[in-house]
C-alpha cells in the first residue's frame, strides 16, 4: 500500500485541494451505503452503480481519470459513463463539461442514476464538483478517497449547483 501510495502522490495526489471539509475521509477508507432495491430495477442505474462501486475506496487524485491512475471527480463520473455499459460515450469531461451532456433537472425530479453539480468547492467557474445521485439523498463522488456521501449534509448544501439527466 505504501508504494502504491507514493506512486499515486508522484502522478499528481492532491489531497490538499479538500482541506479539512467533512466529506474528506482519510485515504482508503470509505462510507458504505445500502443502495435500496427498487433503485436497482432500473437497468440503467444498475449498470451505472455496479461500475461504481468498483472503485470505493479509491484516493482522489488530481487530473485522475481511469483505475490505474485513480481519478478526479469528474474524471471519475467520465469513466463510470463510458464504462458501464450503457451505451454511452462522453470521453473525458469536467464537471462543467458533465452538464453539457444532461438536461438539468428539477431536484424534485431527482433520480438515482443522476449526475448532481456543486459550485464553489473550489475557485473556479460554473460546476467545479460532480457525483452520481444514488437516491434517498445520498450519492457516490470521488471525495478522498471514493466513496458515498450524503447530500443533505451542511457543506453540500451550501455548496448545491443543479441536477442533471444524461442524454441518451
């Protein structure tokens, strides 16, 4: 674990983009959550999170976009689309690049499988965070490390941007 540790630190580790915000959890380990059973009846969604899971416990790190490298967060949504067998090809987008390819949503509308958008995270414009809604108010997102995250919590909140919906 060491070695693979300082491997991904020379490959751009930036675990200091998060500071001390409540949704960062000491690298490898992670929330686990229960995804409820009638959310897996949607093929689409199914597909989505079985990809997904995959990578819980994954560090972020900066520019990361496949296993080998370990991934941002929107490099982390980018490879979940294009790999889970959906039909989908994005290639490798930014959060903002993310919302160019959904129709925004209510979030009454809201359903697992979503893409939901933070502004502010960082100091950049438009949608500087992204993670995939899971329902019941909760979503998968490559915090540090990769893991599941309630968005209900103060710092999302404050932080909300929009949902959106991929376009098929």
């Amino acid at each position: 674990m060491e070695r693979y540790r300082i491997l991904l630190q020379t490959r751009g580790n930036r675990p200091d983009i998060f500071g001390n915000d409540i949704y960062a959890t000491p690298g490898g380990e992670y929330t686990d959550y229960d995804i409820p059973g009638e959310a897996l009846t949607d093929t689409r969604f199914a597909n989505m999170i079985r990809e997904a899971e995959k990578y819980l416990g994954y560090p972020y790190v900066w520019g990361g976009s496949n296993p080998s490298t370990s991934f941002d967060c929107s490099g982390f949504v980018s490879y979940v689309i294009n790999h889970c067998g959906n039909g989908w090809s994005v290639g490798r987008l930014t959060a903002n690049g993310l919302m160019g390819v959904c129709d925004i949503i209510p979030k009454s509308s809201a359903k697992p499988g979503d893409l939901i958008f933070f502004q502010g995270t960082y100091d950049t414009s438009g949608a500087s965070h992204v993670g995939i809604y899971v329902g019941n108010g909760m979503m998968i997102h490559c915090g540090n490390p990769i893991s599941y995250a309630s968005i209900e919590s103060n710092y999302w909140q404050q932080h909300f941007y929009c949902f959106g919906r991929i376009r098929n």
